[in-house]
C-alpha cells in the first residue's frame, strides 16, 4: 500500500505539471480539479502496478530475490511498456492529455518496480519481500 500512494503521488504530479505547463493556475477551481484528481490517479495507477507488475513478481518466485528478478524481469517491461506508451501517443497525434497520460504511466511503472523490488534488508541479510 505504502508503495501504491508513492506511486499514485508521484504520477499525480506528474500529469499536472506536463498538463500545467502551458497554463496559469489563477483559477481556484482548477486547484480543487487537481486535489481531486488524486483519487482517480489512485485508482488508474494501483490497477496498472497490481495487473502488470505484481503478477509477474507473484507468479515466478523460484529461488529468485527480489533484485534478481527486477534484473531479469524489468528490461523486457521497460521495453513493452515503453512501445505500447509510444505507439498510443501516436496513435492520438499527439494529443496533450493522451500523451501526458501515457507518459505519467511509463514512469510511474517504471519507477514502481524500483520501489518494489528495492526493498530494505532485515537483520538475517534476506530481503522483506523474502519473508513475507
């Protein structure tokens, strides 16, 4: 859960500044749009991390930790998303909320499997998500 609202803050701001950049923020309404928008971020981004990366953590727990799997797991992810990222901000020609969209994910996926996979050590040397 810790890693869902990191992820979801992180792809909030994100969207906003890409969608801002152009604009001022002199309306007090498009403040409480912002503040608002988190919970929809919240959702879109939890559904993106627990359908795409944690199957992929849960269903090969060989004898793999958690950063040998980041290492065998995350170049071919990385490169997936990013085609499937690319190829709809095409797809849209380049529409700024579409794009901003697409590239908020990318990241945010990207940076989740760092965050999940780069887990504190405990005193015994193994991993948390080893002994969970």
């Amino acid at each position: 859960m810790p890693i869902l609202l990191k992820a979801s803050f992180m792809a909030t701001v994100l969207f906003w500044t890409i969608i801002l950049s152009e604009v001022s923020m002199n309306d007090s309404f498009m403040v409480a749009i912002i503040i608002f928008s988190y919970i929809p971020i919240f959702i879109v981004c939890s559904l993106f991390i627990l359908f795409t990366i944690v199957p992929i953590l849960f269903f090969d727990t060989k004898d793999l930790n958690s950063s040998e799997m980041f290492h065998k797991y995350f170049p071919y992810y990385s490169i997936i998303i990013f085609g499937i990222s690319f190829f709809f901000i095409i797809l849209s020609n380049f529409d700024k909320v579409i794009s901003a969209f697409y590239i908020t994910a990318f990241f945010t996926l990207m940076q989740s499997w760092i965050w999940i996979c780069k887990t504190p050590t405990s005193e015994k040397g193994k991993t948390n998500w080893e002994n969970s």
